[in-house]
C-alpha cells in the first residue's frame, strides 16, 4: 500500500478485458498501459511522464489524457488522441488529435508483433490542434498542422508540419 494512492480493478473474464484505476489523493503525473488490444499490446507513450516534446520541454499528464482506438472491419485504425502537456515552465497546452493508420495486412501483423517496420511501407497521419491560454504559447491556437507517425517498438512517434 501506497500512502495517498487507491487502486481499484474490475476483470471481465468472459471478455478478456479489464480495468484499473489508480486515484492520488494530491496531483500526479503517470503512465498508463493497455493490454488486449486487437494486435496484442497496446502502450500509451503520450502518457508517459518522461516523453519530452523537442520544442516545448515539457510532460503529457496523465489526468486527463487518453488514446481512442478503433479498429475498423476494413483493417483501418481510427486514433483519437487529447492531452494535456505540462511544459518546463508551467504552461498547460491542449493537444487534440485525429488520424488514421493503415496498410498491407503482412506489414500492419509485423506492427502488432512489435517488430521494427518503415514507415513508407503504410500509411499513418494526424491532423493535431492545439489550445492554451499561456501568452507564450499562443502562436499555437492559430495555427492548422497535420503529423507522420512512425510506430516503433517503443511506441510511436510523431512528426508535426505547420501548414502555412
């Protein structure tokens, strides 16, 4: 037992699935991992306290941030991303995003077994949107980007455009 921490959990067997909730009693900043997901495991590295942003230094927390997943019966996987980002200097950043990955079923197997693919060989893009109320920030709330996503065996990685 931790202090200042409650965990709970629900199994459904029948399913296959399950959920843990973890509450602090004070702000914390976590990661989260979900198992069972249509190609085996699926990690949430947005939600991973040490991810750092190259030009913003900052942190996704957790409360509050999620990935959506869908997966279509065309093979196509819908993702609905919104996080908060905490940056080194205490501005919290909105970031909503929307994308879809496909490609050749051989290439999209060798995804979910957590081998190493190039991303040429399918097709992975986002359209993120971004909100804050930080002045220093505000450059963001006017600008329209659209992302490349390379999904690595460590998680996935994002290349943001503005478009001008």
């Amino acid at each position: 037992m931790i202090p200042g921490l409650r965990v709970g959990h629900v199994t459904d067997a029948a399913g296959l699935t399950g959920c843990t909730v973890i509450l602090s009693d004070t702000p914390a900043v976590g990661g989260v991992e979900i198992r069972g997901w249509a190609a085996g495991v699926h990690g949430l590295e947005f939600l991973d306290p040490r991810h750092l942003v190259p030009t913003l230094d900052g942190v996704v927390l957790a409360g509050g941030s999620a990935d959506w997943l869908l997966l279509r019966a065309d093979g196509v996987l819908e993702m609905d991303l919104r996080v908060t980002l905490r940056t080194d200097d205490g501005a919290l950043i909105s970031m909503k995003s929307f994308g879809l990955r496909h490609g050749p079923p051989e290439v999209m197997a060798a995804i979910g077994r957590g081998e190493t693919v190039d991303p040429a060989a399918y097709y992975f893009r986002t359209t993120p949107r971004f909100e804050t109320a930080q002045p220093a920030y505000a450059f963001l709330n006017s600008l329209v980007a659209v992302a490349t996503g390379d999904r690595r065996p460590e998680g996935p990685t994002y290349t943001v455009y503005e478009v001008l």
